[in-house]
C-alpha cells in the first residue's frame, strides 16, 4: 500500500527505449527476411529451429535487461547496441546502394528480396541504426559507451556470416526449396 500523495513508478515500466527499439529493429529485421524466404541469421550454422531458439532468447535477454537491467548493465547494453548498428552496416557493405532522400543511404538490391520490398526493408534498417545510435548516445552514460566498440568490432564477422550464410541459402534453394528459402530460389541473390 501507498500512502496518499505519494507516487511509484510502475514496476515494468522501460527504462531505455531506445535499446528496446535497438531490440525491436533487430527483431524486424530476422522477421522480414524469414518471411521475405531469405533464412535467418546463424540458420547455416545451427539449423533453423535452433537459430530462431537463439534469437527469441538473446533478444527477449536484452530486452529484459533493457527494462529492468541496473546501471551496471549499461556496458553490456552499450555493446549489444554496437553489435546491433553493425548489423545495420553489414548490409551496406555487402549490397549496392545509393544516396536517398536527405542523403541517407538507401539499398537498392540486397538479399535476394524484390524491388518491391525494397522501401520497407531500407524503413527497417534505418529505424533500426537510428535507435541503435540513439541507445548509445542517450541511454548509456559516457563511461561506458567505448563499450559499443566491441560490439561494433563483430562487423567483420558479420561480414563472414552473411556471405557464407548466401552461399549456403543459394545450395539450399536448389537442393532443398522450402518456404524458408523461397526468396533466393526466386531471385538469386549474390553477396
């Protein structure tokens, strides 16, 4: 019970929002790809079952900690926020694009997905580098923000992954179509 006049917080009330929506980006992001036929990240090297298992547990850990972490979870947040806008980068790295509007960068091939798709994929990842930035620069204190270094430094294995993660969705396509890998046995994608 509370007195009257007093005021709580509400216990699962967000503490970071724009680690939540750094969450919610990476979280679009595996979705619309499994749904384009693309396969999901890490699925070559665990399977698609455990891949996804892997997922909904790193992503609902980081989003538990990102409501209800203490302070001290700030370098842990700093760094999955890092990691998260080097998810953002690898695409840029691996796929052609071009200036858009306001000169923010704009794919305009990537993953095997139509052109059509194209405009709410470019939405996803800008949303997901502006929340991620924006976990780094407004939620994490300054002492801890190097932090995000080391989890911006996973680009080159990213880089890795997503390459061999084509060479082996495109074998798959062709040996064993399924709904997961629609998208590249329509389109051939290269990395």
């Amino acid at each position: 019970m509370h007195k009257a006049g007093t005021e709580t917080a509400p216990r699962n009330r967000p503490r970071r929002l724009f680690s939540l929506g750094a969450v919610a980006g990476t979280a679009a992001h595996h979705g619309f790809e499994l749904t384009s036929g693309v396969g999901l990240v890490w699925q070559p090297e665990l399977g698609l079952a455990r891949a996804a298992a892997l997922w909904v547990a790193q992503l609902g850990s980081w989003a538990t900690l990102a409501i209800k972490g203490p302070r001290r979870a700030d370098p842990v947040l700093a760094a999955l926020a890092g990691a998260s806008l080097a998810g953002v980068v690898v695409h840029f790295v691996l796929w052609p694009w071009e200036r858009g509007r306001g000169g923010l960068p704009r794919l305009t091939a990537a993953e095997g997905l139509a052109a059509w798709q194209m405009p709410s994929y470019n939405a996803i990842l800008r949303l997901w580098a502006l929340t991620s930035v924006s976990a780094i620069a407004f939620e994490v204190p300054r002492g801890s923000r190097r932090w995000a270094l080391l989890g911006g430094a996973c680009l080159p294995l990213f880089v890795v992954s997503a390459r061999r993660h084509f060479e082996w969705i495109k074998e798959q396509a062709s040996s064993n179509p399924a709904w997961w890998n629609r998208g590249v046995a329509l389109g051939e994608p290269s990395a």
